[in-house]
C-alpha cells in the first residue's frame, strides 16, 4: 500500500527544509508518492526532482495557490502540473509582486506597533524570491516577542492585529485555469481551516467546481475521525476527488510527512488513475 503526502512546502516558499532535504526526509517517513506544493512558486521543483529519483519517491509537480474569494483566503493546490507552462508562470510572478507589496506595508505596520527592521529581520529567513507572513512570524520569534509561529500569527500577522495587511490574490477562476492549463487537478487545501460557516463554504465549493476543481483534501494533518468523515461526505456530495496531504513546513511542527490517517473507503481518491 503506497503512502501518499500530496500537500508539502520547503525552502522555496516557507518551509525549513530544502527540496531535496525535504525529499530525504519524506524516505525515512516512509513516504512514496510526494507533492511539493509551496505557496504560489514551483521553483524548488527542479531541485526535487533528481533527489526524488534517487530516492525512489514519486514526485507530484505542485503548487498552492493564494485566493481571494469574497474576502476570504482560500488556498487552491494544483497537483500534476506542468511547472513550466507560461500560464502558470506568469500568474505566480504577478502573485510575488503582491506579497513584495505586502510585505512593506507589513513592516510599517508593524513598525508603529514598537517593532523596528521588521522587513529587515524577514528577509533573513527569505530564501528564494517568496517572501511570506511565515518569514516576518520568524523574526518575531527570534526578537523574543512571541514564543512561537503559531502566536506570532495570533498575536501580529492575522486579521485584526497590528500587521495585518489585507491582499487581493488571484481569483478562484484564474487559479483554476493556471492549475489546469497548466496540466493539473485543481484541490480545495485543508477546508476545515477556514472561517467560513457552512453555508458558506458550500456556495465556495459549488463556485469551485463550477470553476473545473475536482479534488479536496479529506485527510490532513490534525484532523480527528469525525472531520474526516464530514470532508468525506462532502466529498460525495460535490462529486470531488479525495486527496490527503500533511501541510508540512517544519520538522518542529505537528504537521509531520505521510502522519495521516487512511482515506475512507467510501471516496474516490486523487491520484486514482493516475501514474503518480
């Protein structure tokens, strides 16, 4: 029985491990078949690759894309990808300049709440071209005023605290149509996560599918059995693929490689049909 992880982040967006790190991790985790889904870059693809035929794992080509549906952050996972199609390209570098922006205004923000050289202490963690919130929850971290990522968040980086900075990200038509121009199935990442009532998320799901999406993650990290068979039935409802990933970013983290629970039988997983 294979072991897929198909929701996974390294140093190319923000995670802590390199791609290939990451790959020599997700062996010793006994994973099989893993996806590289940093936020909204495919640059540590090229180095996963030749780490993962080394390795015997199967690499999913991946992407999480940022959306703004009515003004919430949903995070869309492209799985399969080609991570050269120009399409795609172009949409994630037009995603950079808007976190580029953010993070500016991030810094003045957060410079008014007592707290100097943030896009400066950021940048220290930064290493490709993505600069996240994940990054400035770092340097929090290291000037002592949280304890943790997790609080930095909380306390500094969400909506309604001294750094948040609204963004308008791509539009769920638009991520859709990069994912599957680019040759990828389109996933709903982590649903249980968003604060969204359920009505609500039922209208985002009928949009999502309406839009080409096919898959959402049933199984991720942290999930008890019942919220894996409330995603389950959900499933069935819209007549989405069932994918199960970890979110991982750190070894320090509870979100750890290929922990996870089996899908339930009653779904029709992602990767069914397919080569990976």
């Amino acid at each position: 029985m294979r072991v897929y992880d198909l929701h996974t982040h390294s140093t190319a967006s923000d995670g802590v491990l390199a791609p290939s790190a990451l790959i020599r991790r997700a062996k010793n985790r006994s994973v099989d078949t893993l996806a590289l889904t940093d936020h909204d870059t495919v640059g540590g693809i090229a180095e996963a690759r030749p780490a993962a035929a080394a390795e015997s794992i199967r690499l999913v080509a991946g992407v999480e894309i940022s959306v703004s549906w009515q003004e919430h952050l949903i995070h869309v996972i492209g799985l399969g990808i080609d991570e050269t199609d120009n399409g795609l390209l172009r949409g994630l570098d037009s995603l950079r300049h808007r976190r580029d922006d953010r993070a500016e205004q991030m810094a003045v923000r957060l410079k008014k709440a007592s707290i100097p050289s943030a896009l400066e202490g950021a940048r220290r963690y930064q290493t490709t071209d993505i600069l996240s919130r994940t990054h400035f929850a770092r340097y929090l971290v290291e000037i002592g005023r949280v304890d943790s990522v997790d609080e930095a968040f909380k306390q500094f980086l969400n909506a309604g605290t001294p750094g948040h900075v609204p963004m308008q990200w791509a539009t769920l038509a638009e991520a859709i149509i990069w994912i599957t121009d680019a040759g990828g199935h389109a996933v709903v990442a982590h649903p249980g996560r968003y604060k969204i009532d359920e009505t609500l998320l039922y209208r985002f799901l009928e949009a999502f599918v309406e839009s080409g999406g096919i898959g959402i993650e049933v199984v991720c990290s942290n999930l008890k059995p019942d919220q894996i068979n409330r995603f389950a039935g959900i499933a069935r409802k819209y007549g989405l693929k069932a994918s199960a990933g970890s979110d991982f970013h750190s070894p320090r983290s509870n979100r750890e490689l290929g922990r996870l629970a089996p899908l339930p039988e009653n779904v029709v997983p992602v990767w069914q049909d397919r080569d990976w």
